[in-house]
C-alpha cells in the first residue's frame, strides 16, 4: 500500500469548498489518505489543536477551496508547513464535473509527493 498523506482541507461553505469536501470524501475510498479538516483547530478544540500540531512531522497536502486561503491560514498558525498545496479552481456550484476534475488534481499532487 501506498504512503498515507494527511490532506488538510478548509471547512468553508462556498461551491469551491463543497466541492472540495466531496471530492476528497470520495477519495478517502481511492487512495491511502487522512482527511483533517481546519475549523476545530481554528475553534481551538484541544483534540483539534493537538492532532493540527502533530502535522509539523508528517507529509501534508493542503487543499483550499478558494481565494481566501484559511486553511493556510490555520496551519501557519500551528506551525505546519505543508508538502504541497493546491488551490482548486473557482466554482460557481456543484457539479460531477467539478468533483471529478479536483479529484483528479489532488490524485496527481498525491502521486507527485509520493515520488
């Protein structure tokens, strides 16, 4: 089995982050990934702030759902640098198409950091 990548994604309510969440929830089924989701952290949970601090050493994929970056935003906060990130595209609603197409580019950033 493949390396598993912790993929930290924004927890926002726009198209693009629904979209997101849709499109790694269905990856979770593909590939050997651990989905971590920003806002309890941001909430400051201690479970939450924990399990943030505990990326600073391990491989991680940061996914955001649009400009305004709060999943960059938290991990800094934690001190985590990500492996890679992406920035998916803007989305104007959901769509299969939309899902497909940002699955298919964190399945290829998930293949590129595994080498």
């Amino acid at each position: 089995m493949s390396e598993q990548i912790d993929v930290a994604i924004c927890s926002g309510y726009s198209p693009g982050a629904r979209v997101l969440r849709a499109a790694v929830r269905e990856l979770t089924k593909e590939e050997n990934i651990r989905v971590v989701t920003v806002a309890p952290a941001l909430a400051e949970l201690p479970k939450a702030m924990e399990e943030m601090r505990s990326l600073q050493f391990r491989k991680v994929l940061l996914v955001d759902g649009c400009e305004g970056g709060c999943g960059l935003l938290v991990l800094n906060r934690f001190e985590v640098l990500p492996s890679s990130m992406i920035m998916i595209d803007k989305h104007f609603n959901v769509s299969r198409k939309g899902i497909d197409e940002t699955k298919e580019r964190i399945r290829q950033t998930l293949k590129e950091m595994r080498g």
